[in-house]
C-alpha cells in the first residue's frame, strides 16, 4: 500500500477523523472536538492510497459480524444500518451474516462472501487470531477488507480499522480508578469477552496504568464475556470468597458487567454510598444506578457509532479516496459529580449524562437520532 507524504497526510487524517465525531449524536454538552486518542496520539496514523480499488458504484458490501449476543452488538449493528440507509444511491447489496460467536462459522460466512461478487468486506473479527488468515486471503484476492469495532492481528490484512481507541478508554478509566483510591486499595477487574480485542486490549491498558500504583492490589480478573448477569454471578462469588468490604473499587470495560457488579453489591447488602467505586460505560442502567445509589463512578462510552463511520469509510475506499489506516471516533467521558480526578476530568457530569426517562437497557451514543432499539427500523437496498 503506499502512503501519501506527510503534510497531506496530517490534512487528510484530520478530515477523516472528524468524519467520525461529525457520525455521533450531536450532544449539546460534552466534548465533540476531534477525537482525543487522535490528537494524543504521539505517534502517525498512516493513510492508505487505496486507488487500487476504486470502482463504478453502487457497490455490493458484505458485511461479517461477529455477533449479536448484547445490547451492544445490537445497537453496533443498528448504526452499521443506518450508515448503509443513509447511502442508499451508493449501496447496491448490502448481504449480512451473523457468526452468532463462532470464528469458525464466521471464517465459513466470509468465505461464502468472498463468493458472491462482493466490492469489499465490512467485519467485526469474533476473536483477534482466528480471522487473520481469512481476511489476509481476501485482501490478497484484491477484495480490500474494513475492520469495524475488532481488530486482527496483522496490519497487511485489512486496509483500515474504525474504533472509538479500547486503551484510550482503559487507561483513562483505570486512572480514575487509581486516582480516585489515592493509589492504594483491593480492586478487582472485570473484562469482556475473553479473546475478543477490545476486551484484550482494555484489560492489557488497564493493568499498565495500575502497575503504577504498587499499593493497589488486584484482588481477582475474570471475563464476562459483556454479560450483566455474568458480572452479577461473578462479582456475588468474589464478595462471598472475599468479603465485600474488603473491596475497594471494581474496574470494569463496559457497564453491561459493571451493571450485574452493582447488582451483586446490592444483593449483598451493601447500597448507597457504600458500594465500591466502579468503572464501565454504555449502559444506561450503568448510569442510572451510579446516579440513583450515589457511588463514585466513571464512564467512557465505547460508542456504537462506529458501525456508521465505518460504512462512511468503507465507501470512501470504493470510491478510490484516501484513508486513515485507523479511524477513531470520539467518545465522551462521564465522572459522577464531585468524583473527577487529578487527571480525569467530565465531558458531561452523571447529572446530565444518565437518561432517567430512557429505558436501562439502552447502550448510548448510537449516533441515530431519537433511536429506540424496539422500533429501529431503516430502508436498506433490496
């Protein structure tokens, strides 16, 4: 792939990434900037010359997903929708499979795509090892491959990734964390899905910024696969073994588990102000629980508007633009009122943030205007 020369470069990646933030709901408090993880990043974001692909559109896009197992997913696979209903005069086929989980069946759906004719190849990656060799013989067949919210191992095969960064999000919330316990205190983390990069990558950030911290100690790590009953089985196992008041914060990478954390103290007695310190964003419920109970809490919401920046992305690489080898989306930082830290500071206080008059189950920044999962529908092509 070649690469532009660098002052084009620094241009056309500010023009992309504010692509992504200008994809997201417009809030009317918040941070809505271009992405920090852009800005802070030290090192630079290559862009792909991706001319090699340009084509007459409308395009054929299949689209690989890895699942749609939670709240999240779901509402990802929304945006990736409205993303494709809003391009409708450039989008011929829009042909979706669903893994349900599986890399195997995932690896079987893309090879099924690879035969039918399609432009380009949209996914989000199950687990980070097992798709690698598929989506490298796509891109070597000439089909050029866009990974969505997951990444693969190896950069040669896809042409770009869209997130909202998973150790931008880890590292700011392990520091709250950490900030917030004057640095020393029993914590126990509770990643996602074992395997599955966000979840790796958040929990490989998260304990970066705690080794810092020699007097913090962690208590216990367990993967709950984004499941708010998981982190409430797992979370009332580790207060039963541990005793409840012998835990002084959890950190946890999404308010699905962070929600059924919560819960697990609740069931234990334990409500109010007396709950530990937690992390976890996207869940409403994560909101409205930290706001009704009034323990410490911070959120960083891994937005789900990718889905619809990535399909923005994906038709730029079919109309033969130029690309950032990874396009970040922006996310807002929420700290319960009167908990920011040293270095963690509010985009939007709790009070603001959490939606009372919304259901819990809803995941936010969806980037769809007055979305509700239960009546989302959009016209997707034929």
């Amino acid at each position: 792939m070649k690469h532009l020369k660098r002052a084009a470069l620094l241009c056309s990646v500010l023009i992309c990434a504010n692509q992504g933030v200008l994809a997201q709901e417009t809030v009317e408090q918040g941070y809505n900037g271009l992405p920090r993880t852009f800005l802070w990043n030290p090192g630079f974001n290559g862009m792909v010359d991706t001319a090699e692909y340009k084509g007459e559109g409308p395009f054929t896009i299949g689209f690989a997903n890895a699942s749609q197992a939670d709240s999240w997913l779901g509402t990802f696979f929304h945006s990736v929708q409205y993303g494709v209903s809003n391009n409708l005069d450039r989008i011929e086929r829009f042909i979706v499979t669903d893994a349900n989980g599986d890399p195997t069946k995932q690896i079987s759906d893309i090879q099924d795509l690879l035969e039918q004719d399609i432009d380009l190849l949209l996914v989000n990656p199950a687990t980070a090892d097992a798709l690698d060799p598929i989506l490298g013989r796509a891109m070597r067949r000439g089909i050029p491959v866009v990974t969505v919210a997951r990444r693969v191992q190896s950069d040669d095969n896809f042409v770009s990734f869209v997130t909202a960064s998973d150790t931008a999000l880890a590292r700011m919330s392990a520091t709250w964390m950490a900030e917030h316990l004057n640095g020393e205190g029993r914590i126990v983390l509770l990643p996602g899905l074992a395997g599955a990069s966000p979840a790796e990558m958040r929990l490989e950030a998260a304990r970066e910024v705690f080794a810092q911290f020699p007097a913090i100690e962690i208590v216990d790590t367990q993967y709950t696969g984004w499941s708010p009953a998981n982190g409430r089985q797992i979370m009332a196992a580790i207060i039963q073994r541990e005793g409840a008041d012998t835990i002084d914060g959890v950190w946890s990478d999404s308010g699905l588990q962070g929600s059924g954390s919560v819960e697990a103290f609740i069931g234990a007695g334990v409500t109010g102000e007396a709950i530990p310190p937690h992390t976890g964003g996207d869940l409403n419920g994560m909101y409205l629980l930290a706001q009704e109970h009034g323990f410490p809490f911070a959120g960083i919401d891994y937005t789900p508007a990718i889905g619809a920046a990535a399909v923005d992305l994906a038709l730029n690489v079919l109309e033969g633009a130029s690309v950032p080898k990874r396009l970040d989306v922006n996310f807002q930082v929420v700290v319960s009122d009167g908990d920011e830290t040293l270095s963690i500071k509010s985009d939007v206080p709790l009070s603001e943030y959490a939606q009372p008059d919304r259901p819990g189950s809803l995941v936010m920044g969806s980037g769809i205007p007055n979305y509700d999962p239960s009546t989302f529908k959009v016209d997707l092509p034929d």
